[in-house]
C-alpha cells in the first residue's frame, strides 16, 4: 500500500501529425473516457487553433479552453507557451457556461503564459497583407498569434501574471504607443489602414476581457503541474494544430509560429521529460492543409478534392475556409513520428472515401531524384511517388465494430501499419464520423 501510495503520475501527450485538424478533440475525449487523467494541458498555440468537441448532442468549439472541457472534474490548464486571447478566452468561457459546463473553477492559467493584444490581430492582418503583395502570402488566421509570440521573443510583450502588477497600464500604453506606430508604417508605406473606431472597438473589448481574466486562478503552473504528478495523478497534455506545421521542423516560413513537437511539452508546461509516458499521434486516413504554401499530396482532379471536401465538411473550425485535400501522405508522417517519437497513433475519418480508387503518397520527387530526406521548402518538390489502393465509398460511416468493417477498409489499414512497421506503432482506434461511439477498436 505504501509503494502505490508514493507512486509519482505521468503526463501523456496527444499531436497531430499532418497539418492540423486531425480530429484530435475526439481522441482526447476517447483518452479521458478511460478516467486515468486528472487534467488536460495546451502547452503552446493560442485561438488560431479550434477543436470541435462533441458530448452527447452538445458541440463545442474550443480554441484556447483545453479539450477536457466537456468532462466533469478534470482540471484544465493554460501553459505558459499558450498565446492567450483575452476576448476569445472569455467567450469561450461564457459559450460553455451556456452549455451547462461551468470550467471557470476547473480552469488554471499560467502566470508565464503570453498575452495577446488587441492590436496584435491588426498587426497580424497588416503583415499578411503586406506578404500578398510580394506572392508570399502565409494564410494565417489572423487572430494576433503570430505578433504575440513575436512581442515575446523580442522582451516586450505581456505575461498573464503581469496583469496584477501595478505598472501593467503604463507598460501597455507604451507597448501600444510602438504598435501603433507599426501599424502607422504599414498606411504610410503600404496602404494598408485599419479604421479608428475598429480599434477603439477592440481596446474596450479587451479592457473588459482582461478585468474577467484578472478574476481567474492564475498561478505557477509548472508548481501546480508538479504538485499534481507528486499526488500520483495523471496529466494529458495536447497539441494544438499539427507536426508539419512546427515553426522550427515544418514548411518554414508557411507554419505556425510555437513548437508543436512533444519536446516542447517540457518547456510549455514547466515539466522534466522524465515524466513523459506515451505519445499519441493523430492522422486523418486521408490528408488535408489550409493556408500557404505547397501541399505536395494534393488531389491534383478538383472535382474530386471537392467530393473530399463535402464528404469530410473539410472547412476551418476558426476561419470557414476550405481545407486543401490530398492523398493520405505516409512520407509526410514518418518524417512527423520521427521527429516526435509517437508510439501509438489514432486514425481519423477513415469512414470519408468518396471515390472507388485512392492514392497514397510514399515518396516526393525533386525531378527524377526521390527524396530520402524531408526537403527544407515544399516548393522544391515537383512530382510525388504514389501508390493505389481500392476505395470504399461511404461503407463504413458510423461503423464502431471492427467485424463490420468493409474488407477494402481493412486492407488500407493492414496497408498503413506496413509501412509504418519501422516505428513499432500501435494503432489505436479508427474513426468512422464525428461522434464519439464512432470508431472501432483496431489493436487490441
């Protein structure tokens, strides 16, 4: 009884592998159902990210709250590599409230976490605009991230602990005086203006969401993470967007602008690597991307990148656009579980086949060279090496019993663990729609 009793918890972590929306809000809904976890942590990304979380008849779209929020008694935390949008945050908080999930006292903020302005979106939108007219355009969400974690990396941007110091006021009015002034270069040089009354919009917003944020249990969170793992009590740590969109190991300058790779986990939530237990990777049977930039796997016929499209609601939970849909890219995902060190992966959406015949994506070409290493620039690549496979169609939509599942499925399962066989990856599940009694088991 004793040893049980001294026994230290252990922090999981779930990313995805692709380009973002992968579905990983259900799989951390799959992973908390089996009450090992006492909590869920985002450690990097801010509201540029959205998770689409369903419980029961009840949808939520979360972008900064952490994907635990549907579940009664798991605390959420906000680590300090989090971007916070202080309006965002709060409506989110509210929407929950309305859905009957009060997460308020659930809810930890990192003091270190970053803070985002209400000029840092105008800021965002400025530097796009600008970046269009050289054809370099990124496809960013817009919503500040990029200008956050810019303002922090240079020493001048805002913790969320700041907020309770007495100097806050004078140092935001500075802060805004040289944003400002950015923003000012960017009309006189370049045309591009935000109206007054837009801003003076923003500010009071913001003014009333960072007084509501002042409310909330903000704390050490790297302290309380520790103190939690020493209760012996398990944590859930999740990624926001995906692994080919890694400032530092993606399509550089066409990424995010945090770390999304499990390494960053430490750093986000204040925690040594010795108490990493598994890491769960997150793919689609099938491959989508939104924003700049080359996508390789592409689904070169539109007519049926479109039929992927409608089939798979491939549209952005933060901004509507339409996600760009390719041939599931195995090249792609081993470079991706190289780099993170996934031992165990979910597949997503493997129910969305809307054509009789599929490709998969094995290798990239730079002329008639094949690619052994994953290339610096995407735009370098000129043709891929693709294999093909039986579709099937709509047959298996909603199946959650593997005994059930169509034989072309199996085959394109048995097909993927194959090829990823160097890994020793244990597939988990495989989703078959969007809720959570909609997946079967695979490895069992």
């Amino acid at each position: 009884m004793e040893k049980n009793k001294n026994k230290k918890g252990f922090v999981d972590v779930l990313v995805g592998l692709q380009w973002g929306d992968e579905g990983k809000g259900k799989n951390i809904d799959e992973l908390l159902s089996t009450g090992i976890y006492s909590g869920v942590a985002r450690f990097q990304g801010g509201a540029n990210a959205g998770h689409t979380i369903k419980f029961g008849d009840k949808t939520f779209i979360g972008h900064i709250v952490p994907s635990g929020c549907l579940h009664k008694n798991i605390e959420l935390y906000v680590g300090n590599e989090v971007v916070v949008d202080a309006v965002s945050l709060i409506k989110e908080i509210n929407e929950l409230k309305n859905l009957g999930f009060d997460v308020a006292p659930l809810l930890y903020l990192s003091n270190r976490a970053k803070l985002v302005s209400y000029l840092h979106p105008f800021l965002d939108q400025a530097e796009e605009s600008y970046r269009n007219k050289s054809g370099s355009k990124i496809g960013t969400t817009a919503r500040g991230i990029g200008p956050a974690y810019s303002d922090s990396r240079a020493r001048r941007g805002f913790l969320i602990g700041d907020l309770n110091f007495p100097d806050f006021e004078q140092k935001e009015k500075e802060l805004s005086e040289l944003h400002m002034n950015f923003l000012n270069m960017y009309k006189d040089k370049y045309g591009f203006e935000i109206p007054e009354d837009k801003i003076k919009e923003a500010r009071e917003k913001w003014l009333i969401a960072i007084k509501e944020i002042k409310k909330m249990q903000i704390c050490d969170l790297s302290f309380l993470i520790q103190k939690r793992l020493g209760e012996g009590k398990n944590i859930l740590a999740e990624g926001a967007q995906g692994i080919m969109l890694d400032i530092d190991f993606g399509d550089y300058p066409n990424v995010t602008s945090s770390n999304i790779l499990p390494a960053n986990v430490c750093l986000g939530l204040g925690i040594p690597h010795s108490v990493i237990r598994d890491i769960y990777g997150v793919i689609k049977a099938y491959t989508t991307k939104v924003g700049g930039g080359d996508f390789p796997a592409r689904i070169k016929d539109e007519e049926v990148e479109k039929l992927f499209q409608k089939a798979g609601n491939e549209f952005g939970s933060t901004t509507g656009r339409p996600r760009m849909c390719g041939w599931l890219d195995l090249f792609a995902i081993k470079y991706a579980i190289g780099l993170s060190g996934v031992n165990k992966i979910f597949i997503n959406k493997a129910d969305v086949c809307p054509t009789n015949n599929i490709k998969v994506v094995t290798a990239y070409k730079i002329g008639e060279k094949i690619l052994e290493e994953f290339p610096l620039r995407l735009n370098q690549v000129t043709d891929v090496q693709t294999e093909k496979l039986s579709g099937w169609g709509d047959a298996n939509y909603g199946v959650n019993d593997k005994e059930k599942v169509s034989p072309e499925l199996i085959s394109y399962l048995d097909y993927i663990k194959n090829k990823l066989s160097d890994f020793n990856i244990k597939i988990i599940t495989v989703g078959t729609g969007p809720d959570r009694e909609h997946s079967f088991n695979w490895d069992n």
